[in-house]
C-alpha cells in the first residue's frame, strides 16, 4: 500500500476490504509507510491499545486524504 498511484486507482471498497484483513502489526506498519503531508504523532503505546477497530478507522482515514491528496512537487 506504499504506493500513491497504487491509492488512487484502488476502489473503496478494496481499501476497505484490505484493510478489514489486516492485523495490528499490519495496519500499524502500513500507518507508519503511509506520507499524507502532515505529522501522525501516534506512540506505539496508543497504537498497541487502541481497539482494533479505531485502529483500522485512523488507518483508513489517513490512505483515504494520501489517495486524494494531489501530487505536489517541492
């Protein structure tokens, strides 16, 4: 999921899909690749807390602003 091209053709429903799969080392290690123009000031302890389903939510809302967040040039 590292892949910002890759997010942007993906549908919905396979991001959610994917997501819905994964584990919490999977869905903290996909967090920590993902790059949406701002700081995600998570500790690992709230991430080894937090319930499954919120962490799966925050992970799904940050690919969702990558995947729709234009290509800008620095």
């Amino acid at each position: 999921m590292s892949n910002q091209t890759h997010h942007r053709d993906e549908s919905l429903g396979d991001l959610c899909g994917k997501i819905a799969d994964m584990d919490r080392p999977e869905l903290i290690k996909v967090l920590r690749s993902l790059h949406c123009g701002f700081d995600l000031d998570f500790t690992d302890e709230f991430l080894q807390s937090v319930s499954i389903e919120r962490l799966r939510h925050i992970v799904l809302a940050t690919a969702l602003h990558v995947r729709n967040t234009p290509c800008r040039s620095t």
